[in-house]
C-alpha cells in the first residue's frame, strides 16, 4: 500500500483528496493535517507521500518541505496549488519537491500521479509549468538567455532521447524498455544529463527540457523517475 499525508488548511479539500485516494485499492491516506502538525505527523506516521499545500495562513508551505526534508528518510513531497503559476513554485522545487499538482487535476488522475511519486518520480502538472515558464517565471526560472537552456545544446542524441522521456513521465527501466537500453545504462545516462545541465534534480532538467522545446509545446512531463 502506498501510504499518503495530505496537508491543507481547508478541511473541504482535505476531505476531497481523502475521499479520492481511499478509493484505489493501493493507495491508503494515513492522515490528514494542517500544516501546524505536518512534521509531527511524518514523523508518526511515516508515510511514502506526502501532497502538501504550498500557501497556508497557519504556517508557510515552503517551512512545512524544509522540516520534512530533513527528517531522516524523508518522504516524497508534492506541493499543492490552485494557482496557473505560483512564485513559490521554483523555490519548492529547489528545496526538494518532487513536483506540483493543480488542486483542480482530475479524480481519476490523482492516483496515478500519487503512485509516480510512491515510485520515486516527480510531478510537473503540465498547465502550471506551462504558465510558471513562459508566463510568469517567478524567482530563478530559465529564461531564453539562461544559460541552463543553452547547456541542452551539449547533449548528445541520445541523451536528448532519455530526457525527453523523463520529462514525459518514464521511469528508468521504461525508458529502457523504450530505447532498448538497461536500466543502469539509463541512469548513466540521467547522471550525465544531470552534469551537463548542472541541474541537481530531473525536476529542474525536466523544467529545462521544456523551456528548451525539447518537449513539443506540451508543457512538461507529468513525471519521471528518481532524481539519480
């Protein structure tokens, strides 16, 4: 079973991401929070995913990711929003988010996005990277003379190939299966990705891969897999 923390400050949506999840047969919602008592019950509890409010009036959203990362073995962490765009979007990403998902994403989607993340993956909800980028980049988001855009230019076909993939949503041994590769020759090839972008997560790459149109228009990958 895949274990899951939700923390928002309204009991409504609380209730609605509860209701959703309990209903696949793999996934168990283990608790329910504000973000006050967020830490105290990853701690407890221990679950694998944790799907986080990015704004809440009772503590910041961005301080509730900073204590849960430096708990040991931490959990994934996605932030929540309701917003198109969100300043706080880059900077969640930067302090180790796995992703963002819109509040508004479909019901029969969020389970299948909640075992991306339980899989080590990462989640970029394609209509809030879209705008995040090229509407509102917010705080340290690529620009057109960003240099990390530029850095794609140093990839190799290949390695073009594997990133796409992971921007698209494919775990390593998928895009194995896909390009007909071992599941260690991928994560080389991710490492070295990682290198010449010199991006520290497949979130940021991913977000680069966009930015760079490696991804044709689509707005980002849904997900991927671990970060190395």
């Amino acid at each position: 079973m895949i274990r899951v923390q939700v923390v928002d400050d309204e009991a409504l949506v609380r209730s609605g991401f509860e209701l959703i999840l309990d209903a696949a047969d793999d996934i168990e919602v283990v608790a329910t929070c504000v973000g006050a008592d967020a830490v105290a019950a990853v701690r407890r509890l221990r679950p694998d995913v944790v799907l986080l409010d990015i704004r809440m009036p009772d503590v910041d959203g961005l301080t509730v990711l900073r204590g849960i990362r430096t708990l040991p073995e931490a959990p994934v962490v996605a932030m929540l929003t309701t917003f198109d765009s969100d300043e706080y979007i880059v900077t969640a990403l930067r302090s180790g988010a796995a992703g963002f998902i819109l509040k508004d994403t479909e019901p029969e989607q969020l389970a299948q996005l909640v075992r991306a993340l339980a899989a080590g993956g990462v989640v970029l909800s394609p209509k809030a990277s879209r705008s995040m980028l090229h509407g509102h980049p917010g705080p340290g988001a690529a620009h057109d003379d960003d240099p990390g855009v530029r850095r794609v230019a140093l990839l190799s076909g290949r390695e073009r190939e594997v990133l796409v993939l992971v921007a698209e949503g494919l775990s390593n041994t998928d895009i194995g299966a896909r390009l007909h590769l071992s599941a260690g020759t991928v994560k080389d090839h991710v490492s070295a990705i990682l290198t010449k972008l010199r991006v520290g997560s497949r979130v940021r790459a991913a977000l680069l891969a966009q930015r760079a149109g490696l991804l044709g228009g689509q707005g980002g990958g849904r997900r991927g897999d671990a970060e190395r």
